[in-house]
C-alpha cells in the first residue's frame, strides 16, 4: 500500500461536500473507518470539482443507517446506504471483501455473503471485508483510491496513481476473471476511457473480445440503466468511439452495429446525435433517452420501413409498423421504459409528416409538442447525408416567417402601439423530445 501525505498531493477539503465530510466525521466519531473513494478521489486529483461524493467504511449498512436518521438501505445485490442532505445523496458502502469466502445466507452471516453463477457471474457479492480487500475488490485502479479526510492521506493499494499520471484505464486483477464476474466492467471501462479521455491498458483491452459475448446474460434493465449512463453523461461521442472500437455496440444495438459497418450514413447520423447531445449538456439544456435512442434506431426502423413499402404498405402504415417491430426487438437487449418508446416513435412517425407543407397544415405542426424534436432530428439526418429534398431548410424559413408574421398581427392588433412590434415572448430552452 502506498500512502501519500498532505504535502504531497492536490485535494483539499474545500472541494469536499459538507454532507461527505459530515458523515466521515460521525463514522469516525463512533470508531469506524471512514474514506472518501472512487470518483470523487479520481477527479479531486485530476484537479476537478466532483458533483457526487461515495464513502466506504467498515461499519454494516444497519450500523450506518443507525447513525443517520436521513438515511435508508437500499440495493440487494450489495446493499448500501444512501444519506440524504437536501438534495445530496452520499453513497455510503461498507468494505467488501473475497466473495469467495462468502457464506451462503443465515442468520448466523446477517447476510454476509455472496453467490456466483456456474460460468462465475456475481450473483450477489454481500461480503464484508477490510480496506486492503475493498481497494481490490473494486473495478478500476483509477476508481479505487481512498482519501482519510480526519489525516488528509491518500491511500493506494492498486498503483491507482501510477494509471492516473500513465492516463490508462486498467482493471484490477486478472481481467478475463473481472470480466466473467461481471460483464458489466468491460462497458465501465470503455466509458472511463471516453470520460478522462484515457487510454485502456493493453491486458485489459486484451480480454474484451474474449469475454464480450458475456454481456448477453446480462439482464435488459441492468443494460438499459448502463445506456443511460454510457451516453447521457456528456462524453457519449467519445464513448461511442470506444464502443465501435471494441465491438460491444452490438450488446446494446445488435441491429444497429451491423448497419453502421454498412452504411456510412447510418454511422453519419448516430455521431451527430452524441454530438448535439453532448453539446446540450455541456450547455446545461434538457436532454432525454428517447431522442439518444430515436438516433440509434432509426437506421433499423427506416431500413424496415422501406421494406414493408416495397411490399405495397402506405408510408404511414409503415413507418408505424416498423416502429413498433424495431423497439419489440430493441427491447430484448435494453428494456426502454414506454415513457422514452412513445417519444421515439412519434419522432419517426413525424418524419412523414413534416413533408406535408400546403395550408394550415405546416402551422398546426409547428405548434405540436412533438415539432421541436422531429425538427432537429430531421436536421441531424440532412447532416448525415440523408437526402430529404430540403426539408430541413424549408422548415428553418417556415418558422421565421411564421414569427414574423405573428409579430405583425400583434403590432397591429387593437391596444398596440403603433409602427412598433410587440417583444415576442421569451421561449424557454427547446426539449429535444
């Protein structure tokens, strides 16, 4: 283990959350081990502002619960404790140890233990365990150091700060046997890599395409919620780089990942999306899954589409056809809510619509709920070279002039001031969806 003192390294408690550095307090108050670790740590020394603090200690979930009165346990798989301050939440955790050492569940355990399935699948890794055990218990070497706000000490147990200055991602441990526990830290890794834009260390890249196949026992809801996390974190341009690269788009979007190899078009457009995605982020603009995933599955819809036209389908019938075929299938590898389907599908379904552009009709969808997102995405498929007879232009001029023209009507409408317009109203920030 390597300790670095004080003097030696950038974090200062200022930076630190009064509700983390409550909870250390108190824990250590009662004799228990307290330390700031994971994300938090990672990017204090990266010499970043983190927005969530996590803590590990050695005290139970039930003897953390017992201390804060604004806490609940929550998760079974390893359950923690969340302390709520306002709207803060610090994830509390207590040192895990060997799952292999694990008991089946008594009441002489208090459910301290762990159980793996036939192929080594973690099926649930409730073993406690000191410090040393956690820091190599945990995923990534970046993500496993530990900071004593009581000594202003960092400790590293797995050369985690040789990674950070080497800017490399690396696993703990053997990462075939990492990747066979748990799947899931195959899209973890690549998902750091995007966010510190760092590279991923050779053995533990090495064993992605042994294992990635794993990822398919891995439960939709599970998968859904990495999804989130993978590109709704404001890096998911970079993150879908490193996906394409190590082959596991196909775990999310097996029917996507075939088009994209195919169609530059379809790869066109999906890159556009995290771009304008991020950049609403970065922004601090509303963003939703059902325009990340309008984008992803639009090549599969409009390729299906397509098809059923050449079978003698209305382009209506169609696309709505093909809508509901394409998130059936979708959602055998990600579970999507129906609160992000139903978006996506009126975001397809508007497609067609946006071509009729005679009378009232171009007015009436303007002002539809569902416009603003069908428009953007109709300019990120013009931008992916998908050939729409400028119907991204005509509705830009469409929606300028309408302006105009309602700031006319009000300039001359009874009560106004003459020869001046009205101030339109302030419009808030556009929805994607």
């Amino acid at each position: 283990m390597k300790v670095i003192p004080r003097d030696q390294h950038c974090i200062s408690r200022k930076n630190i959350s009064d509700g983390a550095l409550k909870v250390m307090s108190r824990l250590r108050s009662q004799g228990h081990q307290a330390y700031l670790v994971g994300g938090a740590v990672r990017d204090l020394l990266l010499g970043g502002h983190p927005k969530d603090f996590d803590i590990a200690t050695d005290a139970t979930p039930e003897e953390v619960h017992g201390l804060f009165r604004n806490s609940r346990i929550i998760g079974r798989r390893f359950r923690i404790v969340h302390v709520r301050f306002g709207r803060e939440v610090i994830e509390v955790t207590t040192f895990r140890g060997h799952h292999e050492s694990g008991d089946e569940a008594s009441p002489a355990t208090g459910g301290n233990h762990s159980r793996q399935s036939d192929k080594g699948l973690l099926l649930r890794d409730n073993v406690y365990g000191t410090l040393e055990e956690d820091a190599v218990r945990r995923d990534l070497t970046v993500n496993a150091l530990y900071y004593d706000a009581g000594k202003f000490e960092v400790f590293d147990h797995v050369h985690g700060l040789d990674d950070l200055q080497n800017r490399q991602v690396c696993v703990i441990g053997e990462p075939e046997v990492r990747y066979r526990e748990d799947p899931v830290r195959m899209l973890r890794a690549v998902r750091f890599a995007a966010k510190l834009d760092f590279d991923i260390e050779a053995q533990t890249a090495a064993a992605i395409p042994k294992c990635a196949h794993l990822l398919r026992e891995i439960p939709p809801a599970r998968l859904f919620d990495e999804f989130l996390k993978l590109f709704l974190s404001g890096y998911g341009a970079a993150t879908l780089e490193q996906l394409l690269e190590h082959d596991l788009l196909q775990y999310l979007f097996d029917e996507t990942s075939h088009l994209v190899h195919e169609d530059p078009e379809s790869l066109a457009l999906i890159r556009a999306a995290m771009t304008n995605t991020d950049q609403r982020i970065a922004e601090e603009k509303p963003v939703t899954p059902a325009f990340i995933l309008a984008a992803l599955l639009w090549p599969v819809a409009s390729r299906t589409a397509s098809e059923l036209e050449s079978r003698g389908d209305s382009p209506m019938v169609a696309i709505h056809s093909a809508a509901q075929q394409t998130i059936a299938e979708a959602s055998t590898q990600l579970s999507i809510p129906r609160r992000f389907s139903q978006p996506m599908r009126e975001i397809w379904e508007f497609q067609l619509r946006l071509q009729r552009r005679q009378g009232k009709k171009a007015a009436e969808l303007v002002e539809h709920r569902r416009f603003r997102a069908a428009y953007d995405f109709l300019l990120l498929r013009e931008q992916a070279g998908e050939e729409t007879a400028d119907l991204g232009a005509w509705w830009t001029e469409f929606q300028t002039l309408n302006m105009d023209q309602r700031m006319d009507q009000a300039g001359s409408a009874p009560g106004s001031t003459s020869g001046r317009r009205r101030r339109p109203r302030r419009r808030r920030n556009p929805k994607q969806a």
